[in-house]
C-alpha cells in the first residue's frame, strides 16, 4: 500500500500514520519527524530548518526533496508507504510524482483528514500542553492554518481534480477515525 495522508496540521495525520504503519506493515515516513530528527542531531540541515518550522513557516522545498529522495532509497520501503506531511505544495506535489514514477512506486491513495477549524485549534493547544513543541504556540499555530489555507490546500484540489482523493470525516476518537480510514482504503465491492 503506498498512501499519502493529507490534511492541516492537528488533523491527525500523524496521529492515524503510526496506527496504519502497523495494520499496513509498511513505513511511517512524516517529514515533520524527519526534519526534527535533523533538528535533535544538530546537522547543518536541522539548524537550518529550526527557527522556520518554530516560526510555524514551510521549510525550502529543495531541502524537502533531498531527504525525501534519501528516505526512498532505503530498502525499506520497497513494499509500500504511508507518506505523512508531504506534499505541503504544488511544486511539492509535481516533485513527488516525478520521484514515485522514477522509483516506480506510484501512489495507490491520497487520504484527506477533513477537521474543523477550531478544533484543530484545540488539539493542538492539548499537545502544546502536553509536550511543549515551540511550534504549538498560539502564533505559529495561526501561521501554520495560514499557510496550510494558501498554500497546502490547492494540493488537495490538485489530487481532487486528478481523481486520486479520498476525504475522510477526521472528527471523532482514534478508533473511529482509523477505522473510517481502513474502511476507505478498502476497494468498493463490485456490484451484480
Ligand atoms: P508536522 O510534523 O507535519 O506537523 P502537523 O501538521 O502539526 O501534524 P502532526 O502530524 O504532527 O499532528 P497530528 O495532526 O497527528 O510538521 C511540522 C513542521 O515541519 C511544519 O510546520 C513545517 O515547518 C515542517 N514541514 C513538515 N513537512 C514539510 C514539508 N513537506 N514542506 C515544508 N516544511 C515541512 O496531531 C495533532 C494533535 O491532535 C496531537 O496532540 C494528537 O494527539 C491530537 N489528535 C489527533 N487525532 C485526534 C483525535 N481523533 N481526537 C482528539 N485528538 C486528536
């Protein structure tokens, strides 16, 4: 199964990626993790990286593609994905094509969360409690559903148009929440 999970931040994605990483048997790659991983090591790249995603900003697309490119060249992935954080753009959407049809890999869902506004809002200011992630603070919190609105929105009409999305009602508990989203990656049952 190769899925892309889409969907504004505090919809669950990651949330719903690490419970479908296990029912799938297949990788969780989120970009957020991975730039927070580069973050933690101290790189050049996390250092890069870190006063833009605490700003609650989108991080350069080159810098994306490059550890996206380095993420897909490991094994691991060979029998499938769950994609989470990526793309968050169109020009991060053209340059995720190119990269499945290169490694042949062609993405079989794109899975939208659809959450309401304020309770993004919410969910996020429960984990800002909990974990204190400098990009939970109300401020980037605003510029993050700002961006999401501009700029990761019109890849969800993208896919839309392309016939390759799959909306999902990301309001409830998790359970109810993975289990819509099994139930949608399940094919249709053929009728006659
Ligand atoms: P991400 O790590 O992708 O952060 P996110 O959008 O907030 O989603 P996340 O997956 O963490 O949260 P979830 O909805 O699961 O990105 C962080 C930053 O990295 C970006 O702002 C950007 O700077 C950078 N970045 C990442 N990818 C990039 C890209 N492609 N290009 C450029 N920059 C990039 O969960 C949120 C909270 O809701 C949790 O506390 C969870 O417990 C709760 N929750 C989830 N489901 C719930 C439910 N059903 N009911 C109640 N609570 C729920």
């Amino acid at each position: 199964m190769r899925l892309v999970l889409l969907g504004a931040p505090g919809s669950g994605k990651g949330t719903q990626a690490a419970r479908l990483k296990e029912h799938l048997q297949v990788p969780h790659i989120s970009t957020g993790d991975l730039l927070r991983g580069e973050v933690a090591a101290g790189s050049k790249l996390g250092l890069e990286a870190k006063a833009v995603m605490d700003a609650g900003n989108l991080v350069s697309d080159e810098i994306l593609l490059g550890m996206l490119e380095d993420r897909f060249s490991r094994p691991d992935t060979a029998g499938g994905f769950i994609l989470d954080g990526y793309p968050r753009n169109l020009a991060q959407a053209d340059a995720l094509d190119v990269l499945l049809k290169k490694i042949g890999q062609p993405m079989d869902f794109a899975v939208q969360l659809e959450v309401p506004t304020e309770l993004l809002v919410q969910r996020i200011a429960g984990r800002a409690a909990e974990q204190g992630r400098v990009d939970d603070s109300p401020e980037a919190v605003r510029t993050r559903l700002k961006v999401y609105d501009d700029v990761t929105a019109p890849v969800i009409e993208y896919y839309r148009q392309h016939g390759r999305l799959t909306v999902v009602d990301g309001v409830g508990s998790l359970d109810v929440v993975f289990t819509r989203i099994i139930e949608a990656l399940e094919p249709a049952p053929t009728v006659g």
